[in-house]
C-alpha cells in the first residue's frame, strides 16, 4: 500500500462554539471557539485507505488557514506515500521552502499551520499503512530512517544529525520495558479543564473537586488578566489540591517582561511549577530575563504553543530561556518538525511537556509524548502532558485517561480521524450549529 497515490486533498473549516460558555478562554483569547482545519487525503487505494490530518485554530481565520492548506495542496496531490517517506526530508522542505510560498512565512504562521494540517495527515496515513498508531511507527523505526524524515538546517549549531542519532541509539537501552510501562500505566498528565480565565470561582471549585476525586494531581491556571483576581484564584485552587500536588500559571502572553517578573513573585506564595507564556512568545531574552529572576523563587518558565517553529525552540534553548519545552503538534511542522525539537530539548536536558490546550491536540500530542519518553528521554522526571476535556467525542479515537494518564492509542494512524456526524454539523458557516447560532442571533 505504499504505492498508494494521494488524488486528492480535501480541507474544512470546522468550528465549535467553545466561546457560549468560556471554555478555553483565557487572559488573551477571551472567546475561543475551539476550530480546525480539516484534511482528509483520499489515495488510489482500492482498500479505501485515506489520511486524516488538523491544525488547531480557534476561530475566525480559520478560513484563512483553510486557503494556505489549499494553496499548497498541489504539491502532494500526485505523490505516492512511497515517493514521500523515501525522501521525507525532501518533502518537507519542498513544503516548508516552496519558492514561492515561503514568502508568506517562511516556516512561521498561517503558512506553518497549513503545513502541520497536510503533513500530520500524511503521517496518518503513513501509520495507517503500516497498521500501527503513530507512536508505535515512531518507536519502532530505525533510527537512521528517523534522522532522515528530520530537516536540520539552521540547527546544526545546536544538535547534529550525529548528535541526534547518538541521542536515539543510546535510547534504545531499556525501550522495550519502557513501552511495556506505558501500556500499563500510561502516562502522566495534568489537566487544565478546572480554571479557563472565564470560569467562575463556583464553577473552579466544584470541576477542581470532580477532578480531585478521579485522581488528577497536576492542575493549570489561567491569569494575567487581573493581579487581585489572580490571588484570589490562585489560593481558592491551593486550597482545594492541598499542598502536595502541583499547580501551574498561565498568561498567555498578557505582560512585559517587568511586569512578568513583578506579578509573579507576588504568585509565588501559591507555589506554581512554572509560569507559561509570561510575555510575547518572539522574545527569547525577555524569557531568559524571567527565568533568570523567577529562579530563586523555584518557578520555571515554560513555553511553545505558539513557538513557531524548530529554530525559535532552538534559540529559547540555547539562551536558557524556558526550562519546560512545550511541544504543539499543529503549530510547527508536524511531526517532522517536532522531532527535531524533541531531539533538541534532551540534548538541552530540558523537560518536555506537551502543550494541548485545544480541539485535537490531546488526540495528537499523546503519540508524541510518548516517543519522547519510550525512544528519546528515558526520564518522567518533572515530565507531565496537558489534558483538556472538552470535544474529544467528535473523534473515532478519542483519548483515553485512566487515573490521570494517558493510555496509548492502539488504533491505527495519529488518532485526528474526525466523526463524519460532528464533521457536517460544525462546518462554518452551513453546518446545522451555526446556522441555529446565526438564527437566535437574529431573533
Ligand atoms: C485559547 C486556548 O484555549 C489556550 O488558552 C490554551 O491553548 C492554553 O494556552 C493552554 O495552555 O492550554
Ligand atoms: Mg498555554
């Protein structure tokens, strides 16, 4: 099947009115509506083998991400699966530094969210083929074969194609009981699903009990907005987990570097593992600024939701500018690019903590994270991924969370295959939701 040719590529523009109700909402984006863009690639195949790929959005503009898919839908449409895993470096450089279209990016925004929507649907059909979930494709591969799908320009100053290969075969040592370990336990997360910006402090307290009660032990904030605000949430949340378990802070992007710095340390009696997106996600020396002055308090600083690709992670680890690498399966090149920053932060010896704030990306990240763990890291010291719970019964496969873990996804491809049902009815704007939502908007 791996002669498989793609004939086509269909993108939709798929949104989900997460806003009605504040979930997701933060000191930044205060009405998300939780979308993606859509991609399903049908192959010549006579066993009806298609690849199912998304980028995460939340909104408007997300018809935005949808043209820059379409634009660069011509360079896959013709190809065969073969053609592309034999040369996957190739190919994603074709995408990533097409002549023309690198104008608009390049390897950055729009351009970069349509990447990670086409080549995440390529590796879903490359795991489709192979009859494994993504990360059993991953771990199970050579690692030279590994290194090849990696593009290591402008990286080579910070990791080698030698130094990666070195990283994955010294990895290899303990990988099978490590594999064996996560099909029984899974592995760790925390959730961020008890305190968006726009939740109410009645609303905080009785999901953070429910949550408490199914055992999470690792709960996320969100601040920024309002410093008495933030106090308030803050002790009402440490109150309910108690001291032992762990709580994180998130601005999302909300201040300056003083201002970071200066709010918190007034935080900081709460006791927050990390401070994530203190300010402007571009600027690699304020974060080492506030890492630097954060550190005596024992708060890190995380980041990489919106690092927009492999070279920024780079320079935030080489200015030790973050000490939680915050990998996101849609906002840089897939998992091609993601390799590569994963290889990057064990180099570093940082922690990666996959960010998964959104539609997908807990369905997506969770392959990812455990590739780290089984194949690269070894380690699950100060190592958690984020879980969210909202919208994951419109995939075929969701996730599944056992006592606060992630179980590993046993079906085929990268688990974004989307149900048909929830595809027709969220489309923006003709899908059944919206036109109720445009009808009571005009009554
Ligand atoms: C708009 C989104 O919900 C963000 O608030 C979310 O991704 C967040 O930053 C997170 O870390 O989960
Ligand atoms: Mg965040």
């Amino acid at each position: 099947m791996l002669e498989s040719k793609i004939t086509q590529l269909t993108v939709r523009d798929v949104r989900f009115p997460t806003s009605l109700e504040q979930h997701g909402s933060d000191a930044m984006h205060t009405d998300p509506d939780y979308s993606v863009a859509y991609v399903v690639l049908e192959t010549d195949s006579d066993a009806a083998l298609k690849g199912y790929g998304l980028t995460f959005t939340v909104g408007r503009g997300t018809e935005i991400v949808v043209c820059a898919v379409k634009a660069l839908s011509t360079l896959v449409v013709g190809k065969t699966l073969k053609e592309i895993i034999s040369d996957f470096r190739g190919f994603y450089r074709l995408l990533s530094s097409d002549g023309q279209m690198r104008w608009v990016g390049p390897e950055k925004g729009v351009i970069q969210l349509a990447t990670a929507a086409i080549l995440n649907a390529v590796w879903d059909l490359w795991a489709r083929v192979e009859g494994k979930p993504l990360w059993k494709l991953l771990v199970d591969m050579d690692p030279a074969k590994l290194i090849s799908c990696i593009d290591f320009r402008y990286i080579t100053d910070a990791l080698t194609e030698q130094e990666a290969l070195d990283i994955l075969v010294k990895a290899k040592k303990g990988q099978k009981s490590r594999e064996e370990q996560m099909l029984k336990e899974g592995y760790p997360a925390y959730t961020t699903s008890c305190a968006w910006l726009g939740y109410t402090d009645q609303q905080l307290t009785q999901l953070c009990s429910e949550a408490l009660a199914q055992g999470w032990t690792k709960f996320k904030v969100k601040v920024g907005a309002d410093l008495q605000d933030d106090i308030r949430r803050c002790s009402l949340i440490r109150k309910l987990i108690g001291p032992n378990n762990t709580l994180m802070i998130d601005a999302n992007q909300r201040w300056d570097v003083n201002e970071a710095i200066t709010w918190v340390t007034k935080l900081a009696e709460f006791h927050p593992l990390w401070i994530e997106e203190p300010t402007c996600p571009d600027d690699v020396l304020g974060h080492a600024s506030i890492s630097k002055a954060l550190a005596p308090l024992g708060i890190g600083v995380a980041t990489g939701e919106q690092c927009h690709n492999r070279v920024m992670f780079k320079q935030f680890l080489q200015a030790s500018a973050l000490q939680f690498v915050q990998i996101d399966s849609c906002r840089v090149g897939s998992v091609n690019e993601n390799l590569a920053i994963i290889l990057m932060a064990a180099k570093f010896n940082v922690p990666v903590c996959p960010h998964a704030g959104g539609v997908g990306l807990c369905e997506l990240v969770q392959h990812l994270i455990l590739f780290d763990y089984v194949s690269v890291s070894a380690s699950l010291n100060n190592r958690m991924c984020e879980y969210v719970d909202h919208l994951h019964e419109h995939f075929k496969s969701p996730t599944i969370i056992r006592n606060a873990h992630y179980i590993p996804p046993k079906d085929s491809g990268y688990s974004c295959e989307m149900l048909e049902e929830s595809v027709q009815k969220h489309q923006y704007p003709q899908g059944e939701v919206w036109r109720a939502i445009e009808q009571q908007g005009k009554q």
